[in-house]
C-alpha cells in the first residue's frame, strides 16, 4: 500500500512530547501532519511543495535556487562528510535528527487503526503557514531546527536564567516537579528542571558553540553557517526571529545512566520544556492542566530510566511506543493520585485530551509513540488505577505499576478501525 506522505520537513517538525533522550534511547519525535505535497514514489525521499520546487531531505538537494545556493555555502564551508557527522552525534547524544525517516515496512498495519489528525496538527500547520520553503529546508537540512535542543541540552543551567522556565509557567511547573521527586520511588534529587528558548538562533555565540558540538568541527568552521541561520531567522517574518513555536515544540527529559561515552556522561539528568510546546498546550486548550500532565510524563520516564523500564523484547517503533504510552499512563497516574497533584475529575478530561492531541500516526517511525486513541487509553488507565486504589494514600511502587501496565499493553494497541 503506498503511502502519501507528508511534507518531510513538516514531519521533522515534530512535537516530541515524551521525548525519551538518554541511556538506551533516542529522542522519539511523535510527527504531525501538515500540509501534503505529492511524494515522487513510495519509497522516494523526495517531495515536491506546494512552490513547484522539489526538496530531497536525505540527500539535502533540492531544484530551489535560493535553497540551493544556501546549501552550497554550507558545503564549502563544512567537512565533506558533514552530514554524517551531524547524525554521529545525534545518535551519541540519543536525540533524534529532523530529518523524514521512513521505514521500508510498515511496523503496523494503519488501515487497522483510527487515526485522524488532531487539535495539535492544525496548530502546526498553523504556525508553519507563514514560514518560507526554502528557509524551511536550509533549516531543517543544517539542524538549525535542532540547535535550541542541543543548546539547552549541553550547555543549559536551571541558574542561568537564559534557561529559565517561562514567568506564567514557573510557580506551576516547579510545584509539580517537587510534587514528583517526592511522589516517585526513585532519586530525582539530580534532575535539572528547565527551559529551551529560540533566542540561542539570534545569540552567534551560543549558536556557533552549539554547531560545533553539532558537526564536530571548531568553531571557526561554523561560523559562517551560524551567520547564515541567523540571517534566515532575522529576514524571515514567519520565523519571528526565533520565536516561532516550532524551534521549541518539545519537552523532554534526559539521562546519561550507563552510557560510556564520556561527554554524554558529564551531561546532568534533565527534563527540559520548551517554549513551543506550552505554546501549543494553550492554543489547543488545554493550557490549564497540560502542562502539568507532559511534566508527569517527562517524569515518568525518568522513571523509566532510574528502574531499566526501556529494555524490552520490542524493537523499532513498537518499542517506543511502549515507552511512551507507559510514560502517558505513569504520568496521568501521578498527576491524579491523592498524594500527587490530585487533579480533579474536569481537569482529568485535560489531562487525558493532552495525550489523546499529541497521538501520531506515524506507523513506521522510529519515534512512534502511539495513536491518538493507544495514548488515551493509556492515560485513562493510569487515571482508573489511582481512581479504583482501595487505599487512596497507597502510592504503588513503579515497578508493581509497571506490571501492571505490561498486562494491559496489548489491549491498549490492539486494532480499533
């Protein structure tokens, strides 16, 4: 069956919430869909836009002129293997490139599942609606959409106010982060809470620092680069200077446990929220408790981390998928119980439309976390566990709960077309 796919750009647009960046993970990036131009084949890595012109995102080639001519610069100016290195890197620091990945198989068979677009996928389309094509691939193609993630990845600090959560998030988002380090059975007394902003794109110094890392190369080598990606973020109105949601449309949490590399290993255990998703959170309207609800999640990975809950007999996109959706299940089981932030039964129906909105249909990537409708029903499981608990003020431990969910995974990706 050939698939339409969307435009691949758009799909390394992603909202990665529940990103699981860390030991013996990527970074799982839950693609929308946006607007859809005609594929060349089933299997091309091609697209023709909307503009006429067509982009190759795993070649990073493309018939636009202006793109094209971008790219060149970046060539003369960057080792030849430079895309390579880009990808050795992602893959050291476990995040997932913007780039389109697709499977030469299908992990599960879509036409078995419902999976329609959501709340989140309009808001993306809207806020990718007034960017350029061709900054969009020079973008895309040098990892600038990247740079505010690594940035706040390797260099950020929760002292450094560069990366301080938002004023009208701050007060929530560390209650229920204390709320968490208390409420789970692990030590998160090491995990730094903090934000990613797009101002790192108008910042060269901090931009130049983080493409070096990016591409492994000295500074100088990037600095024309950094000096290229700030001129597209300045000149293009739908970029807003950085400030556009899509360079932050994540949250994640991170953890180096176990990984010998020694620069990973010196990173500190983070969870990270970026402007963009909360952003998004709000636009979608579900501002009032989403937040709150990716936190747990974010947390509920750590978790995952802490008690070796990402090794499983799954592989590929199913594999992620049982991170994910236990993440979802772990977090809206924090956010509910009694002794966690015991939302009640209207702000419940937030938490789990926060999931349901951020579900992909994503069937062949690696970073598939799950159908709109697996990821509600994982997050009303967690709600009914700490709903039907004989003992309100029993908060069970991770690894019982764990148990649990592993017996009801297989009902909550079973076919529902």
């Amino acid at each position: 069956m050939t698939k339409t796919r969307s435009l691949a750009l758009a799909t390394a647009l992603t909202l990665t919430l529940g990103v699981g960046i860390g030991a013996g993970t990527g970074a799982a990036s839950a693609a929308t869909s946006v607007a859809t131009p005609a594929a060349t084949s089933a299997t091309s890595t091609s697209f023709v836009a909307p503009n006429g012109y067509t982009y190759d995102f795993a070649n990073a080639t493309t018939n636009d002129p202006k793109a094209a001519a971008a790219l060149a610069k970046v060539r003369a100016a960057l080792p030849s293997d430079w895309r390579s290195r880009q990808a050795a890197v992602a893959k050291r620091l476990k995040v997932e490139p913007s780039s389109a990945r697709e499977a030469l198989e299908r992990a599960i068979d879509p036409t078995q599942y419902q999976c329609s677009p959501t709340a989140l996928d309009a808001y993306v389309d809207q806020i990718l609606s007034g960017i350029d094509y061709s900054n969009l691939f020079f973008l895309a193609t040098t990892g600038a959409l990247d740079v505010p993630t690594y940035d706040s990845l390797l260099f950020g600090s929760p002292t450094d106010p560069r990366y301080a959560l938002p004023a009208a998030y701050r007060n929530e988002l560390t209650s229920a982060f204390r709320k968490a380090q208390g409420f789970w059975d692990i030590d998160g007394s090491n995990i730094q809470l903090m934000a990613m902003h797009g101002d790192v794109l108008r910042d060269q110094a901090r931009l130049t620092r983080t493409l070096a890392v990016m591409y492994e190369v000295p500074e100088s080598q990037v600095a024309g680069l950094a000096q290229a990606i700030g001129e597209v973020v300045a000149s293009d109105p739908g970029l807003q200077k950085g400030a556009n949601p899509i360079f932050t449309l994540n949250a994640f949490a991170f953890s180096a446990e176990g990984d010998p590399d020694p620069v990973v290993a010196g990173v500190p255990d983070k969870l990270i929220f970026g402007d963009g998703i909360l952003a998004a959170l709000e636009a979608i309207g579900v501002g009032d408790v989403g937040p709150r609800a990716v936190l747990g999640h974010e947390y509920g990975h750590h978790v995952q981390y802490d008690k070796d809950l990402f090794n499983s007999p799954l592989t590929g996109p199913e594999a992620t998928r049982r991170t994910e959706l236990m993440a979802d299940a772990f977090g809206t089981y924090f956010v509910t119980h009694k002794r966690g932030l015991a939302l009640n039964s209207a702000r419940v129906l937030q938490a789990e439309r926060s999931f349901y909105a951020v579900g992909d249909c994503s069937f062949t990537s690696a970073g598939h976390h799950g159908t709109p409708n697996q990821r509600l029903k994982a997050s009303t499981w967690g709600f009914s566990v700490a709903d039907s608990a004989q003992k309100q003020g029993h908060i069970l431990p991770s690894l019982t709960l764990d148990a649990q969910f592993e017996a009801k995974l297989p009902e909550f990706v079973a076919p529902d077309a």
